[in-house]
C-alpha cells in the first residue's frame, strides 16, 4: 500500500513538473513563433545593412545593429571589471559584519530599481554634471550602473560556489591569499561569472528607458565616429516605429523586433557555449 501511494505521489509530482516547464516554454515559443510569422518577410539584405529612410519608413536597420552592439560593448567594458572586484572582495576579503550585509541587501535592492530610474540618474550625472552629452559614453554608463547588480551578485555566487578545500590546499602549501584568489578561484568561477556578464549584456540590449533620455535617437542614418556621439539603437527604434510613426508596416516593425530577439539570444548562447567550454577546460 505505502509503495502504490508513493508511486501515486511521484508521478503526480513529475507531472506537476513537466506541466510547469510547459507552461513556461510554451508562451515564449508561441512569442518566438508570431514573430517569425509576421516579421522574417522584412528581413533582406538591404534591411539589415542599409540606413533607414523617410522617417524609418523605408531602408534599413544597419546604424541601429551597430548602435546596439556598442552600447552593449560599453556597458560590458564599464561593469564587468568593477562588478567581478566587488564579487571578489565581497566574498573573499569582507569581514561578516553589518556593514557587508548592508551592503549586500544595498546591491539586492538595486537590482529592483526601475530602469527610468537609471535613465534619470545618468542624466543627472553623466549628461548634466560631468557634461557628457546625450552620447553613446553616457547611455554605456548608465546601463553599466544597471547591470552591476546582476554582474556582482554573479561574480560573488559563482565565487562562493568553489569548494573551501581548494582554497584550503592552497593556502596550506604557502600561497598568498591573492594568489590564491587568482590562481585556484577565480578560474574555477570563470563559467559563472562570463555567464553573469553576458546575461547582464544581454539585459542591457533590451532596455528603452534609459538609453531614451541619455542618448539614443529614432532617425540616425549615420555610425556613431565618437563615444560622444548620439546614437540608434534597437529597441528605441522598434518603440518609436510600433508607437510613432503613423503608417508603419507591420512586418516591418516585427522585423526590428525580430532582430533584436535575434541579438539577445545569439548572446545568450554565447554564454552557455563559453559555460561549457570553461568546464571542459577544467576536467
């Protein structure tokens, strides 16, 4: 009788389980699937290396491609550094005491701050204060500041993740705590923290509100030649042509829409590819 009703249970639990997963994938493969529906007709050769024309109307999305990869590079290049060194410090060096747990809940809540909200405080900061200009330099810092939470609450996990014998047999043999920390830590962290920066990345592609007021324009059909340079940007420009510009073609817009899913997800398997590719180098 206890063996039927645990079989009862199981089963009852994996179809729990199976039936959530579903209930998670199928709404993005459906998403997945509307868009390629409605948009793979826009996607030609010259919509993805032409400029835009006629108000977005007609041409194509190329400056916007390429805006959106340098903003993404900046915000790589400006968090990544400061955010792993706080992972380090935060998990290697930090004494357990209030002010570490302060500032843990601090950088926890940060990552619940509304993006408009970022968009405000770069432009109070980095356009007004220290005169950077609607640029590409302030839209990067601003959407640095945002993914710093990610990025840090990554580094320190995957940190803290690394079996304390490592650090233990190392120690024991005469290494210094910093060697340690780079020699036998931070490269069995490795996977966790690329992960972390690139998801962080991948976040900060599909952000509009605050690249909105530090920077980024609709109609830009020229590259950026300076980080002091306004810019275009994918999901600004698919928020202008779905919402103001009268007459837009919608496959047009599910186009744009469709090649910034495309973005996200092409870094997205960057980091699972570069997950597995550290672990292999590990065993």
């Amino acid at each position: 009788m206890k063996t039927s009703s645990r079989l009862v249970s199981q089963r009852f639990a994996f179809g729990a389980l199976i039936t959530a997963t579903v209930i998670v994938v199928l709404p993005v493969l459906l998403i997945i699937a509307y868009m390629l529906i409605n948009g793979a007709g826009a996607i030609t050769w010259d919509f993805l290396t032409q400029p835009p024309s006629q108000a977005g109307k007609a041409g194509g999305i190329f400056p916007a491609i390429v805006g959106t990869f340098y903003l993404m590079l900046g915000t790589l290049i400006f968090a990544l550094p400061i955010g792993v060194l706080a992972g380090i410090y935060l998990s290697e060096y930090a004494r357990d005491n209030w002010l570490t747990k302060l500032i843990n809940m601090a950088i926890l809540n940060l990552a619940g701050v509304p993006s408009i909200v970022f968009g405000l405080f770069g432009l109070g900061l980095f356009v007004l204060a220290l005169r950077f200009g609607m640029s590409l330099l302030a839209a990067s810092l601003t959407l640095a500041c945002q993914a710093l939470a990610m990025t840090i609450t990554t580094s320190r996990e995957a940190i803290m993740a690394v079996p304390r014998e490592y650090r233990e047999g190392s120690l024991a043999i005469g290494v210094t705590k910093w060697q340690t920390t780079r020699h036998v830590v931070l490269p069995q962290a490795l996977p966790g923290i690329i992960t972390g920066a690139i998801l962080a990345m991948s976040r900060a592609a599909g952000e509009t509100a605050p690249i909105l007021v530090v920077g980024a324009a609709f109609f830009l059909p020229k590259l950026p030649t300076s980080l002091f340079d306004q810019f275009m940007a994918l999901p600004y420009h698919l928020y202008t042509v779905s919402a103001h510009v009268p007459g837009m073609s919608k496959s047009t817009i599910w186009g744009v829409a469709l090649v910034l899913l495309a973005v996200v997800l092409s870094f997205n398997i960057l980091a699972t590819l570069i997950r597995l590719r550290s672990r292999q180098r590990r065993t």
